[in-house]
C-alpha cells in the first residue's frame, strides 16, 4: 500500500 | 512473518555474529573493510530513526538495537582496540565513502515514496545499504587470499539478501497490495552484486579448497 509509513522489515 | 524472512534475518544475524566472533576472540580484522562497517552502520542509523516512535513487534525492536549496537561496536574495535586495529588493511580498503553515499542521497531526495525527513532517509539507507558491500568486495579481490570466517560473513550476507527475495516473493501472492519498487530493486541489485562471489565460493567449496579469488 502506499500509505505504508510502518516499515516492518529490518 | 514467514519462513524466509525469519531465515533471512537469522542469517543477517549469524553474519554479524561471525564477524564480531572474529574480531572478539582471534582480536584480528584482517581482511573485513572498515569501509563497509561504516556504511552499515550509518545505513542502520537512518533506516531505525523511528525505533522509538513506530512500535511494530518486540522482536523488530530487539533486532534493530542488535543491528544498531553490533555494527556501531565492529567499527568502534577495527578503529580503536588496541590490537584489533592493528590487523586493519589500511592500504587495501581504500575505497571512498562519498563516492556511494552522494549518489544514493541524491537518489533518495528524487526517488522516495514519501518526501518526508524519516521517509527520505529510509529510502537512502535502502539505496546505501544495496551498495556498501562494495567496499568489502573490492578488498576482497585485493587480498584474494580470504580467510574462512570472512568467507562466512560475506557468504551470509549474500544468503540474507537471497531470502528476503524469496520473502518478498511469498509477500507478493500471499499479502494484498504487497508492492515495494524501491525495496525490491534496491534489494535485487544488493543480492546480484553477490552472484560473482556466489560462484567463486560454490567453486572453492566443491572442490573443498580455500576460497581464492581471481586477480
């Protein structure tokens, strides 16, 4: 999504 | 999470632990560029600005302050313990910090999904860690003569890189709207800039020889 701000990979 | 991304991350880890494993028991550096451990180091640093301030799981935050510290600690021993320093191949590494972090900067302000200061910033350190392998490889080929736990370090970093491929991969069928161009090319060309040492560590491990690389 494009919205994503949460990256939640390291 | 899936499989592949918590192999990748292990892998990730056990590539750091390798390389403090060396520099903490045999108290040597030789053949590992500083270089690269800066640039790690600064990649973490930008990329976990938000370590504080976005809460994904306990164990994204415990893995960033391990990637965080293990970094920032390699560099502190290779530039000052005493001995550790001391094994540093000065004159090999002399690669050029500015000459990667400049364009991917320049990258990052132009190309990023959101230009904001964190978004911008994660995004450089995304195009800065795809290249700040460059430095080690370069010595590497210097040196040609690799010792096995450097072998092994630079070997599972690659196999890091290749899972989180096949992690993006599984993301892509088993997530909705599960697309990331900048993750994916960055990461993509990270993974290719291993294929050419791939082939030169596969060739020395079948023939169960030492890991040299052509001039």
């Amino acid at each position: 999504s494009n919205d994503r701000v949460v990256h939640d990979e390291l | 999470m899936n499989i592949f991304r918590l192999a990748g991350d292990m892998t990730h880890l056990a590539s750091v632990l390798v390389l403090l494993l060396k520099i903490h028991t045999i108290k040597s550096c030789a053949g590992v560029s500083l270089k690269t451990q800066e640039l790690y180091a600064l990649v973490f640093a930008c990329r976990y600005l938000d370590i504080f301030t976005n809460f994904v799981s306990l164990y994204n935050t415990v893995m960033k302050l391990i990637f965080l510290g293990s970094s920032f600690s390699i560099v502190w021993y290779m530039r000052y313990h005493k001995v550790v320093r001391r094994s540093y191949d000065k004159d090999q590494d002399t690669f050029r910090h500015y000459f990667l972090v400049l364009p991917c900067l320049v990258l990052a302000l132009l190309i990023n999904e959101k230009f904001t200061f964190k978004e911008v910033m994660w995004t450089f350190s995304l195009y800065l860690e795809a290249v700040a392998i460059l430095p080690q490889l370069v010595l590497l080929q210097r040196t040609r003569n690799i010792d096995n736990l450097t072998g092994q370090y630079v070997f599972l970093l690659g196999a890091y890189r290749g899972l989180y491929i096949l992690n993006w991969i599984y993301r892509y069928f088993t997530e909705p709207h599960f697309v990331h161009w900048i993750t994916w090319i960055s990461g993509l060309v990270q993974t290719l800039l291993y294929a050419d040492f791939f082939y030169y560590y596969y060739q020395s491990w079948k023939n169960n020889q030492k890991l040299h690389l052509p001039a």
